[in-house]
C-alpha cells in the first residue's frame, strides 16, 4: 500500500512539474509572439513616416526648384500638401508605438521639415541664405531617428 501512494505521489508530482514547464514555456512563447507582432508593427510605421517626410521634403526642394527656374510650383506643392497630410497621421501612430526617445527626435524632424514646406509655400519669408541650410537640417534630423529607431526595435543590440 505504501509503495502505490509513494508511486501515486510520483506521478501526480511529475504531472504537475510537466503542466508548470509546458505553461512557462507557452507564456514565453506568446510574450515573444506578441513582442514581434509589435516590433513589425512599429518597424513598418517607421518607414511609412520616414518615407512621408522624405516625399513632402522631395516636393518642397522641387517647388523652391521651379521658382527659381520661374516655373509654376503648384504640381510640387499639392504633392508636397499630400506627404504632409500622411506624414501627419503617421507621427500619430509613431507616438503611440515608438519609444518616448525616438518619438522626441521625430518631433525635431517635424519641425524642420515645417520650416522647409514654410519656405516652399512661400520662399520670400525665408532669408536665400538660411534656405540651403533646410534641406540638410531635415537630413540631419531623420538620421537622428534612424538611429533612434534601431535602439528602439533592438537593432544591432546583441541581446
């Protein structure tokens, strides 16, 4: 009798060790899931927001082009409206997905690429001087976010 209740404790004692392992195991599983559902997520809405500010700061340089070479600006310009209204949105979702790091130095690309589309619309508000200074300042800025972006999706970490 004693040698049954002795194998019954060890079975129930290896059922319930293999339930408490399987279930660790599936939690890691799902966390891990789920951690790379949001990384893909939050990877694709940088490149759609970095894409958006490229193509509006593409469009403001090829208005300031068309004047300078007197030609009418307006194909630019309504581009340019366009890939500002997306990039827009997209900040939207950057911010509740990004890290507040990255989200900050997205906002330092938002307002230098704003100081670019102000001079597009209208170039006599903006000193010619301080005008070829915009374009890098928006280069500049997103390369700060690109680096921001990989520290917050783990890239290049050798974790």
């Amino acid at each position: 009798m004693a040698s049954q209740i002795i194998t019954l404790v060890g079975v129930l004692l290896g059922a319930v060790t293999s339930f408490a392992a399987t279930t660790l195991v599936e939690r890691a599983r799902f966390r891990q899931a789920l951690a790379t559902r949001w990384d893909e997520r939050k990877l694709d809405t940088y490149v759609e927001y970095v894409t958006s500010v490229k193509e509006a700061a593409r469009a403001a340089r090829q208005a300031l082009d068309a004047r300078d070479r007197g030609e009418d600006p307006t194909g630019a310009l309504t581009e340019m409206e366009a890939a500002e209204s997306r990039r827009s949105v997209l900040f939207e979702n950057l911010v509740l997905l990004a890290d507040e790091a990255a989200v900050q130095t997205a906002a330092t690309v938002n307002e230098r690429l704003w100081a670019l589309l102000r001079c597009a619309r209208d170039p006599a508000d903006v000193p010619a001087a301080h005008r070829t200074e915009l374009g890098p300042g928006v280069v500049d800025a997103l390369n700060g976010l690109h680096q921001r972006a990989r520290t917050d999706l783990a890239i290049g970490s050798s974790s």
